[in-house]
C-alpha cells in the first residue's frame, strides 16, 4: 500500500504546509482535537458562510460557542482531503504561526502515522 508523507521539525509538533485553492498554508495536525479549526480572516478571504456552531471546550475548562464554516478541499501530500467542517477562531494565542488545525474529523477514511523522530507525517489513501 503507497502512502505519501509531509515533513515536519523532527521532535516537534507536526506543523505542515498544506494547499488549498492553489495556495500554500501552514497547519498543525492536532488528532486530539474533535474538529478542525481556522482563522477568521482566511475564513472571510475565503468567503465561507457560517453552516452551524461548535461548542469549544479547553483543557482550562473555558468553554465558548464558535461559528463553523465547511472548508474547501485541503491538499496534502499530494492528495485531497474532503470537505470538512472547521470552527473558526483565533489561532494566534498558540504563537505557532498556523492557519489552520487540522483535526480529526479532516482524515476521515484516511489512516495518518506521524513520525515525530524523522519529523514525517504519512498519509494513507482512501480504500
């Protein structure tokens, strides 16, 4: 079975230049988070209406309705990840310098393996 494969900072977390509609974006792939996330401003470039809400709850017992929004086909390692839904909110506070988290919910029918001593993350194709 093939599997292709983004590089990330070994021993780090597993940020990754993504693709959508032609460009380049950085995200983090975050498989204890239930739901993507994206920032408002790529939200409003993208001009993606808001289809629901999503109740965020953090490890500090913060909790806190977010608008979500149905990104676009996200490009990764050569393939395309399908639509999924995203919570929008700021990302800044993470000082990582992302776009984007990409939650479970962004894999689904795909297997991930992340290698955080090569710094790689494979992706399996859909069976």
């Amino acid at each position: 079975m093939s599997r292709r494969w983004l590089k990330f900072n070994k021993h780090s977390l597993p940020v990754v230049q993504v693709h959508i509609e032609g460009e380049r974006y950085t995200a983090l792939i975050d498989t204890g988070a239930g739901i993507s996330f994206i920032e408002p401003q790529l939200a409003l470039e993208f001009g993606l209406p808001k289809v629901g809400e999503y109740l965020i709850r953090t490890l500090g017992g913060r909790q806190s309705f977010c608008r979500t929004v149905e990104l676009p086909p996200v490009g990764f390692a050569g393939l395309e990840l399908t639509h999924c839904l995203a919570a929008v909110d700021s990302l800044s506070s993470l000082r990582l310098n992302i776009n984007f988290i990409l939650g479970v919910n962004a894999f689904t029918n795909r297997r991930l393996h992340i290698d955080f001593k090569e710094g790689r993350v494979y992706i399996f194709p859909e069976r």
